[in-house]
C-alpha cells in the first residue's frame, strides 16, 4: 500500500522551500495580486480516499485547465463532429500563438490551445441557451459542489486586456470557423476561463478522467472512447510546448493553467491537483511540475 498522504506531506515540505519560484502572470492584470508563496496539492484515489498537504482548499483561477471542461461538454453535445473545426495534434507553440492558425487555414492544432478552445466556446455559444450558466451547472454537478463559480473580476480583467485572444477570434472569423459574434465569444470564454476552484475541487471534477467517464457518484458524463480520447489530447497538448517535458518528467496525462494550477491522473488509480502561483517561461507552474515529478518518482507510478 502506498502512504500517499506522507508523500504528499514530503513533497509539500520540499518544494516550499525551493528559492526560484517562477513568475506570476501578469498579462491577466488580476492575476498578478496573487501571493507567489502558496502552494498546495490534493490527491483522490480510485476508492475515493482523499489526501492533502499545503493550501489545498484555497481557490484559484483555473484558466485553461476549463478548457478540457468544455471540450467536455462539447462532445456530450455533438459528439465527432467537433474535429471538423478543431484537429489532434500537438502545436509545439505557446498556447497564445497564432501563426500556425493561418498557415493551416483557421483549423486550430488542437481544443486546448487558445484558438481551439475559442472554437470550442463558439459550439457551446451556438448550442447552448444560457451558455455561461449552462456550463457552471454542467461542472457544479459534476463536482456535486454547487459553491463552484466564476470570477467575474478576473473575467473582467482578461476582457480588458486580451488583445491575442480578440486576435485569434477574429482571424478564426475571417475563416469562417466562428459562427457567433467575437464579443459574444470570448464574453463566454474569459468567464470559462475564470472558474474559481481549489486543488481539492479540481480532484473531484477531474475523477471522471481516471473513472472512465464516471464522476464520484458513479454517473457517466463521457463515454470510454470520449475520455479515451481527452486524455490523449491531455498528454499531446496539455503543456503547451512543454508537453513533452511534462510526459518526460511527470509521465501522465494532465493540463495546466496559467493560474498556477495543475491536474494530473493516472486512469484507474488516482487523480492529483497542485496548485503554486509562480510560472516557468513556458506557462507552466514550476513548483507545480516539480511536485509531481516527485510524486510519480516517489510512488513508481505513471502511465509509462
Ligand atoms: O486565454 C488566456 O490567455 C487565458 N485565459 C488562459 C491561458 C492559460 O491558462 C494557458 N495555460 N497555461
């Protein structure tokens, strides 16, 4: 039996004390308030146990972690057809850039980069009545925690200043790859965006990703193949371009946020939440990586 709850008091010891913490993001105005010290990590194992250490119950923004969450949605809702506006593959690219979206004629690499996640909120926009509450509801249930909910200051923040995001969803517009409005959009995105959780939530939300589909209370919200398939897209694309680095160092399937937070899973065993403000240059929270290097060294588990 693997003592996961003195593993993870281990690793909390070990990395608060790491002197290079990484860089808070600033171009979210909003962001940039937070203190670089925090650090926490809550792990839920298949039996539903829960294990914690650091500030594992304080919220955060989750930023583009909510991008496998509308990913989720959209293929409970349209099923395959979504891959005729949004390809598989890696980018190799910081998640911001826009370069490849034209040279590949408005198809989006992939759901979890900003313009692939942009067309993925246009589906919701275009599917859904209430697009924003819909969606809360649709994450609130699955985590069976309805305090979950977005923050508007920090959606504010980003409307005021996300020039590359207005950028990509005009160029995504120009090939007609975009149905909605832009503002209408990206009003949806930046709130998606904004989702306020804590390490402990994001466990409980992403148990269904390790549960085949299945939340705590044993309700499919996916399929096998559906989750088959985001975890794929977790482990090809959740790092940006650093998603090598993170399969080469930690070796699982996850998706970070440039809130500092990061999820992680190991179908069938476990699910990991971490959460350290400080970014490296890639968008990625240091500590965060560092954390769960050592959790899968430490507990000899990981996909490979
Ligand atoms: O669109 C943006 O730039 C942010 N709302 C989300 C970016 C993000 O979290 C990238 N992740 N590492």
């Amino acid at each position: 039996m693997i003592d996961f709850q003195s593993i993870l008091t281990s690793i909390n010891e070990a990395v608060i004390h790491e002197k290079d913490k990484g860089k808070i993001a600033d171009y979210i105005p909003e962001l940039a308030k937070i203190d670089i010290n925090n650090f926490g990590i809550h792990l839920i194992d298949s039996q539903q146990e829960n294990y914690a250490a650091g500030n594992s119950d304080e919220q955060f923004s989750i930023q583009s972690i909510s991008k496998v969450l509308s990913l989720s949605m959209v293929l409970g809702l349209i099923g395959e057809k979504v891959w005729k506006r949004v390809d598989v593959e890696p980018s190799g690219d910081p998640f911001n850039h826009l370069s490849l979206l034209e040279l590949e004629n408005g198809i989006p690499r992939n759901p979890l980069i900003n313009p692939g996640a942009i067309v993925i909120a246009d589906i919701l926009v275009s599917q859904l009545e209430n697009p924003k509450e819909e969606f809360l509801a649709f994450v609130q249930n699955i985590a069976n925690d309805y305090t979950i909910d977005y923050d508007k200051e920090v959606a504010k923040s980003e409307k005021r200043t996300g020039f590359m995001n207005f950028a990509a969803a005009n160029l995504l517009k120009s090939y007609d790859n975009l149905n909605n409005d832009v503002d209408v959009v990206l009003d949806f995105y930046f709130h998606q965006c904004s989702l306020s959780m804590s390490c402990a939530q994001l466990t409980h939300i992403f148990y269904m990703f390790m549960n085949h589909g299945k939340c705590r209370r044993n309700k499919a919200y996916l399929t096998l193949s559906q989750v088959k398939r985001i975890n794929a897209i977790m482990l090809t694309c959740g790092f940006y371009d650093e998603a090598g680095e993170f399969a080469f160092e930690v070796g699982l399937p996850g998706k970070s946020g440039v809130g500092g937070g990061i999820v992680a899973l190991l179908p069938n065993k476990f699910c990991v939440a971490t959460w350290s403000p400080g970014l490296n240059p890639k968008g990625n929270s240091k500590l965060g990586m560092l954390a769960l290097e050592k959790l899968t060294t430490q507990t000899e588990l990981s996909i490979f």
